[in-house]
C-alpha cells in the first residue's frame, strides 16, 4: 500500500510556513500539532520551540504552545463575549482580549446556537458569554458556538462599602446574590456610592475593580439606573443615530399617497402619564346593527427605514423599557415623543386599519391604507371613563362604547383566559419621590382600547397571511404536558380534577375557576395555572395565541415601542402596495421589508423576544426596588398578605393590595420541623399539620425592606426577626489553616476552608 504525500513540506518550516498552517487549520494549533505536520523530531523540534519564540516576540503569532494564532486573530476554540446584536445577528468579541494600546478587539458574527436534540436553543443576548470555534473568512470573522458559559459580570453592580480594616467590599444590588465581593481597586469611589465593577480574575474570590461611578444608590433616579446597568439596557443614542432620526423627522408627507382622515374625530386613550402615543380609534353605527371602525397607528416605518442606523439602533434594543420615572424609548424622542406620537390637533402619518364589526362583535372585513390623521382628543383612560359615567358621554365616546360592546360579546363566546393579575403603580411626585404605591385599577376604558387593538392586531396577522406574506406572529403556545401533569398533581390536593385526554383550552381554566367559591382557594388555583402557562414570544411559524383564544395573532399596534410591531408594518406595505415616493437624501428608500429583514426573521424575532424579556425583568426589578424603599420606614408592622411561592428554604408572600413579593424564611416558622409537599405547593408542620400553601391569605411583619436589592423579608407576627440573616452581608474573613488547626476547629476543609461557612446563606435565598 502506498502511503499518502505529506500535506505540508517536510522539515523546519519558514515562518509564513507557519503562518498557513495556523490559520488553514481546522482544530487549534500548538507546537505539537506543528510539528507533527511537518514531520520534525529530535533537534528540529528545539528549532522550532526557538522559532516560534522569535515570531511571538516579533508580534507574528499570540498565544501557548498548545494554541498559537495570528497576531491580531482569534484562537481556534475561544471563549467569546455578545457584545451587540445587529440585524438579529449576535456580535461578540474574545472575552480576555488583552491587545495593543491601539489594536482593535475583532468582531465576530456568532451563528445560531444549537440546543438539545439539535433544537435552535433560546436567542443570544447582550453579555452573554459562550465558548465557541472561530473562522476568519474573506468577509470577517465568525463563530460557530458550542456551548453557553456562566455570566461572569453577574453581581457586578452594587454599593461600595468599607470595614473597620480599611478594607472596600462591594454589596450587590441583586437579591439573588447575598455575599459582598472584594474590591481591589476602588479609583475614584466612596463608601456608599453605587458602582459598576469588573472581575479582575477568573474566579469569584479574585475581587473587582471599579469601572464607573454611578451615584448616590438611593437618589431619585437612581433605581432604574441600577436596572440600566444591570442587565445591560441601551440607553444612549449614538450622534449617527441622533442626526438620522433629525433628517427623519424633516420628511414631508405625501397627500396623494396617503388615505386623508384628517375629518374623522379619531381619539387616543392612554395612560395619564403616557410618554408616547401610537395608537387611537374611531366608530360609527353602520345603520344594520353593526359599526365601522378605525385603528390608526403611527407610521413609524415610514421614518426608520430598513438598513439605517435608526433601524439598526431599534432593532438592537428591540423595545421600550419604561420605568415609574423614565422612558428608555426604542426610537429617539424627536420621533418617539414628537413626529410619530399621536397628538392632538397634528396631522401625523398613520397606518390605517379599517374594521367592519357586524352585530354579534364579529369582524368581517378588514382593510389597510397609509393615511393622514388629526387626533381629535388626547384623553387619559381615567377621563374617559369619567364621561361615559356621566351618562352624557360626547357622540365619539358613545359610538367607541358601543363597539366595543359587541367587540367584547364576541370575546366572551370565544372565552380566552382570564387571570386576575393586578398591576402595580408607582406615582412620584416632582422631586423623583415616591407619593404612592397601588394597584391600577382596572376600567371599561381600558378593555375598550384592548379589545379594539386585538381586533386590529388579528387583521394583520390574517392580512398578511392572505398574501403568504412574512409575519412576525405574537405566540403564546398551549401548556407543556409536563405542566399540565405538575398542575393536576396539585389540583388533585385541593380535591379538583384536571383529565389530561381532553382538549386543553383557555376556557376550561375558566371553568375551573369559576367553579371555585372560596375566595382563598380561587388564589390557589389561580397562581397554579398561571405557573401552567407557556411563555409567550416573537416568530415567522404560527402556533397561535392560546391565552387569548386566536388562530392567527401579530402585534401591530405599537410600533414605536416596540420592533415586532415595525416589521408587521414593513411586511404590510410590501404585500398591499403601499410604499412612498423615494425621499430626497440619503435615507434609504424602501419602506417595506429588506430582503435581509426576510432571511433573518428566525433570528430577528428570537433576538427581541430576549429584549422583551430583559425589559419585563428590568420594569419588575425597579418596582420591586420602588416597593421595598416605600416600605422600608414600615418595618415591624404586620400586612395582610397572600403566599406566592413555596420552598423548601420558606415561602414568598406578597402584600395584599400593594404588591411586593417577600421570603418567609424556614428558620422562622419556629423549632418544628417542616417538611416541603412540591405537588401541594406547601410546608408542612411534622408534628402540628401546620400547612403554609400558595394562594393562602396570613398577617405577616415585615421584618426587613431592602430598597438596594427590592428584597423583603416576612416573620410570623410573633417570631424573633434576630434568625434573619441580611442579604449582602460581607462574609466573615476566615482565620489560616494553621490558627484553626491549633485552635482545634475540625470543620477545615481539604484546602482550609471553614466547611460549614462556604456554602453559608446561598442556598437560602
């Protein structure tokens, strides 16, 4: 048998030899994988050892001897950094990158990640870290990912704080983290002040260093801040982004092109308090029992166009964050707050979706055009409401009433899931301050604008699919078996019945819940399929929207705030005609989907499916932060609440009417031991039967408010708040090996550590 030719040429190679190979090879290089392919043994490997010493030193080649790369380059197997998501697309960067003063970090394109059973694993996100194999390629380099490693900035954000020694410790501002970090490098901050950090090594106990100094932690302002930060919110336009959005704004409106609506006496219901409005409605009897109606939504792909850094910037941030005391806007405010907002007596550029709603609430014709519109009113809910009250309501509330009505009889026949799930408001007043914490209350009003948005959001959808078009689906799957397996274990404890053969739907939920009558049970149940229910998310494959009941859901009605919203637009205007003459300038010219936009949807609507996510998190930490400042000056007094959670380390409990879910900790429940029933949902006393479950109704004292962290914590009335342990606490130094032996502690570790201290208060959290 004749053996192959050598792939390489024999011999101690030239350093451009060496080169090549490095970046021809498809596993990562080092001087024995080197030497092996070209041959070199006994003294032509010193050679080569010396060799490659020269071209490191020379700046030719960067690395170990089991992996060199290119000067410049990447390893072949590195960990790498998302640093940004571009047109739907994670951009990262080598996570320890460590180059030249003046050398560039490579950027590098990351293709979709594979999950289990070579499923498309969840949307990378700003932060996230992954090991993953490189290429350069002529167009740039790129990653392929193999794995998703632990965030490494987790906790990094919190309060500068210094012991009796001098020593500076960094408590987190996160309530899942519950021991301080040592800060190796203070720079410029005090104690007290509220700091971003960075690791200044690969472990925990390495320490930080600070980055940025961010403030007072408890100034007005300063809560949303700390959720900026912390999950890496974009809130700064770049000056590209700033001057497009200002030429944007300068477009003219074409009358000819557009449907003129100006007459019709279109309003917007919004929040008092809202920043930005991008959607009002209109109705007229048709004279048969029926109405015509009109959803008119800010024409915001007219203004960022596919492609341009306005585009660019929003799909990156993929929606609005809004917070009790600012607005992190998806689009610049010149836009978002001015030139696309819907306000009153302006002619603004709208997306038209024309309904005709027959007698029993059904909608059997639906049109879309790019009008022109005048807002009638601005009106907030609350007033709108106040006037249909009244019993004299003006003419346009009446007819909006009257829709509505049949809109709403239709929803009842097609019986979505109804959840009583209260909202929370944080009212300031001019100085930042906190004036008041409630719950929203919940008004005609508000169903109104929701059942007249779903009307038109299911237009859309259907329209769209009409002319096989793409559609940015809003999905809300039907429950996992495995949840529906855990929710009628738990139902079986409360004597109810859930058959898993029958056909799920959200009106069997309902149905469960009405046949409830004790208002405490109701709870339980109510939290049980809450917990039932899939996450609802963005994607091209329709699977419909089982909470509200629909085949076929988009979400078009808020495109200022949110990116979906924009492509439904963008699709809309391709598959109905409706593009704008060419504006002057260098803004691009399509109004409509790019092609890009087209063979990127999986991606697109993974990535700001994971923006909504950070968003809903970021809003719920702030509020939570809001809450815990607001009661903290309560401390030591007993609420009314309702158990949320149960654990094997406690249970959450939640105020009544305000809101605010707090840890009841095991330690606290008394001498007795308790034992956690996971299909009940509840803690039960050994010897006492004593039951905590989800959805009970118990006085509790607050024992600690945290509005660092937005951590409560709760005590039976008559238990001793001295067992709890506050969150953040710096852990206590521990003594030397040596000290501990002579002192005869036997609770050291292999490597001399205190065994019962490492792992104290993490798991109890």
């Amino acid at each position: 048998m004749t053996r192959s030719s050598p792939k390489h040429p024999q011999g101690l190679p030239t350093k451009k030899q060496v080169l090549d190979f490095i970046q021809s090879s498809d596993t990562p290089a080092g001087k024995r994988e080197i030497a092996r392919a070209f041959g070199l043994k006994g003294q032509e490997k010193i050679k080569l050892k010396a060799l490659l010493k020269d071209m490191a030193e020379e700046g030719l080649i960067d690395g170990k001897r089991t992996a060199y790369h290119r000067m410049g380059g990447v390893p072949k197997v590195t960990v790498l950094r998302v640093v940004d998501i571009e047109d739907g697309e994670a951009i990262a960067m080598p996570d320890n990158w460590e180059p030249d003063a003046e050398e560039k970090p490579p950027r590098l394109t990351l293709r979709e990640m594979k999950g289990k059973g070579g499923k498309r694993a969840p949307a990378l996100k700003r932060g996230d870290r992954v090991l993953a194999r490189t290429e350069e390629r002529e167009s740039g380099w790129i990653a392929f990912p193999m794995k998703k490693l632990p965030a490494r900035s987790e906790g990094l954000l919190g309060v500068v704080e210094i012991d009796k020694a001098g020593k500076a410790w960094l408590a987190p501002v996160d309530k899942r983290i519950r021991s301080s970090s040592p800060i190796s490098d203070v720079g410029e901050a005090e104690a007290g002040q509220l700091v971003l950090c960075e690791r200044t090594g690969r472990s925990e106990r390495s320490g930080v260093k600070v980055i940025e100094v961010i403030g007072d932690p408890l100034a007005p302002g300063a809560f949303s801040l700390i959720a900026i930060a912390k999950h890496g919110i974009p809130h700064i336009f770049p000056d590209a982004v700033h001057e497009e959005a200002r030429r944007a704004s300068n477009l003219k409106l074409s009358e000819s092109k557009r449907e003129d609506l100006r007459q019709l006496p279109i309003v917007a219901i919004d929040p008092a308090d809202a920043r930005d409005h991008d959607d009002a409605i209109w109705a007229e009897p048709d004279g048969k029992g029926g109405y015509n109606a009109l959803v008119a939504i800010a024409d915001v792909s007219f203004y960022v166009r596919p492609g341009s850094a306005l585009d660019r910037e929003a799909r990156k941030r993929g929606n609005s964050v809004y917070f009790p005391d600012r607005v992190v806007p998806m689009l610049p405010e010149i836009l978002s707050a001015d030139v696309c907002s819907l306000v009153e007596d302006e002619t603004r550029a709208a997306m038209a979706c024309h309904l005709h709603i027959d007698g029993e609430g059904k909608v059997t014709k639906f049109r879309f055009t790019r009008a022109l519109v005048r807002i009638h009113h601005n009106i907030a809910y609350e007033d709108a409401q106040r006037e249909v009250d009244s019993g004299k309501p003006p003419e346009y509330l009446e007819h909006l009433w009257g829709a509505w009505k049949l809109l709403a009889a239709a929803r009842h026949k097609r019986d979505p899931l109804e959840l009583d799930l209260p909202e929370r408001r944080v009212q300031l007043n001019d100085k930042g301050e906190i004036d008041e914490i409630a719950v929203r209350e919940r008004l005609d009003a508000h169903r109104v604008v929701e059942d007249f948005m779903i009307a038109a959001n299911v237009a859309a959808a259907k329209a769209l699919e009409a002319k096989n078009a793409p559609v940015v689906y809003r999905i809300h799957e039907t429950p996992a078996r495995e949840k529906l397996i855990a929710l009628r274990d738990y139902l079986q404890t409360l004597g109810m019945k859930l058959a898993l053969g029958q056909v799920i739907t959200p009106g069997l939920f309902n149905r469960m819940l009405k046949d409830v009558s004790d208002e405490a049970e109701k709870a339980q149940v109510m939290e049980a399929v809450l917990r039932s229910q899939m996450q609802a998310y963005y994607g091209p494959a329709n699977a419909g929207h089982f909470g509200l009941a629909l085949s076929s859901y988009a979400h078009f009605t808020s495109p200022i705030r949110r990116y979906s919203d924009l492509l439904v637009h963008r699709a809309l205007v391709d598959a109905y005609g409706l593009e704008q003459p060419k504006p002057p300038g260098s803004l691009p010219a399509t109004t409509g989907l790019s092609d890009r936009d087209r063979s990127n949807l999986s991606q697109i609507t993974d990535a700001i499916s994971q923006t909504e996510r950070r968003a809903m998190e970021a809003e719920r930490d702030t509020i939570d932060r809001y809450v815990a400042a607001w009661l903290s000056g309560r401390v030591g007094e007993t609420f009314d609440t309702r158990i949320t959670g149960v654990q094997g380390f406690g249970f959450f409990a939640t105020i009544e009417g305000l809101g605010g879910d707090g840890l009841v900790p095991i330690s606290t429940l008394g001498s007795e031991y308790f034992s956690h029933d996971e299909a009940a949902h509840a803690l039960i006393g050994e010897k006492s039967g004593t039951r905590f479950t989800v959805g009970d109704r118990l006085k509790l004292k607050l024992a600690e408010a945290n509005a660092l962290t937005g951590a409560l914590k709760f005590v039976l009335p008559d238990s001793d708040t001295s067992a709890i342990e506050p969150r953040g606490r710096r852990p206590e130094r521990k003594p030397r090996r040596d000290a501990q032996k002579k002192a005869g502690n036997h609770t050291v570790g292999k490597r001399g550590r205190p065994g019962n201290i490492r792992h104290q208060g993490r798991r109890r959290k």
